[in-house]
C-alpha cells in the first residue's frame, strides 16, 4: 500500500459513512482539554489488563532492554507495571502531563489539529493509546506518523473501553458497539500501509466491570 500521505483525505476514509468522524462538540479541543482531569476512565482491572498488556509486550521496565515508549493523547498516569526507561507524554494538557510520574519527555499537542507527530523518523520502540482513539478525527494520518516514528517491528498497542467524552468522540464510535469498534481500529491501522496486521482481543472478563480491548500491530 502507498504511503497514505501521498492520497487525499476522502482517499483515506472511503467506505467510512459521511460525518462519521464528526463530533457534537466541534469547538476547539483546548478548550475541553484546557481545565486539567486528574482522574482514571476506566476501573481497577481494567487499569491492570492495560499494565497487563504493556508487560506481555516487553515495553515496559521490566523489559530485558531498555526501552523508548511513546504514550499518545496521555494524561497524569500511564498504566504500566512499572515504566519503561524513557517515556514520552503526548497531550493536550500540560498541567496533566507535568503530573504523570513515569514520563521523561512530554509534549503538548493537538492531534486533531495536526495529525504529525513532533518526533523524528524511528524514534521509539513502542507506542500506546489508552483509551483515546475516539477522540481522533483523522486517525488514519495519525497513526500514520505512529508508523513513521516507530522503529521497524517496534508494537502499538491501542486499548479501549466503553466509556467516553460523547460530545468529544467521533459519531461513528457513538452508533456502533464494542466489537465493532475493534474492526474499526484494526481498519484504520490497516489503512496506514504502515503495520502489520492487527490482532483484536478484550483483556479482561467478560461482564466484570469495564471491558478493556486491544488492538495490537507492528510497525513494518
């Protein structure tokens, strides 16, 4: 597949339904981001399947080498076991950021205003999204530049629940259900040209709490 920079927008999303990446709240993200949310989206085990899944991996402090691990549209916490040896914060939120103990790096950035990543080419071992991607208006080009950034067979990890801002998220994420939204993620790494394919699984037990579902691929 031809690197998805190269075809225009409608390119990208063909077969998506008209405004399905359109939002309620169409207002600027920072002014929703701008007053800082120091709490968690998801329950306890749903936080630990998410460590869970990082330590799986190998991307997190216990891994045998040391690891570069960017965390997109994070906040103040991470959710691993124990943090990798260098961890970049990508956010909205400054104040949320400056909180997170486990980054070393941190970035203040809007992704729905512009998708490119303030990183150079192969520049980490991993990337994760935690509960996030349906927040992205043009999540395609997104991770895209998750592919460019990522060293070749470095994972992404994207994992989601059922909880959400629903003024803030996509409308196609409001009108379709959990497994749906695991073939949605997995068609828009797919569409980057820049992974392998991606593996869909739910992390923890079924009707115990928050559901928390991965998608996971490899950088090419």
């Amino acid at each position: 597949m031809s690197d998805p920079g190269a075809g225009s927008p409608d390119d990208l999303y063909a077969g998506f339904p008209a405004g399905f990446f359109d939002r309620d709240d169409e207002s600027p993200d920072s002014f929703f981001y701008g007053p800082p949310r120091l709490v968690t989206h998801i329950d306890d085990a749903a936080i630990a399947a998410v460590g869970d899944l990082y330590a799986e991996l190998g991307i997190d402090g216990a891994a045998p080498a040391p690891r570069r691990v960017l965390d997109l549209m994070s906040s103040w916490v991470s959710h691993f076991r124990t943090p990798p040896a260098e961890l970049v914060v990508l956010g909205m939120n400054g104040e949320e950021l400056a909180a997170n103990p486990a980054a070393t790096e941190r970035l203040v950035h809007d992704l729905n205003a512009d998708p490119r990543l303030p990183l150079p080419d192969d520049d980490v071992d991993a990337a994760v999204c935690c509960v996030s991607v349906d927040y992205l208006t043009r999540p395609v080009e997104v991770l895209a530049e998750v592919g460019r950034v990522l060293r070749p067979g470095g994972p992404l990890a994207v994992t989601f629940s059922n909880r959400c801002f629903p003024t803030k998220a996509v409308r196609g994420w409001l009108y379709t259900d959990d497994e749906q939204h695991g073939a949605i993620v997995a068609e828009l790494v797919r569409r980057t040209g820049r992974f392998t394919e991606p593996e869909v699984s739910l992390r923890t037990r079924p009707g115990a709490g928050d559901p928390l579902y991965a998608v996971v691929a490899r950088a090419r």
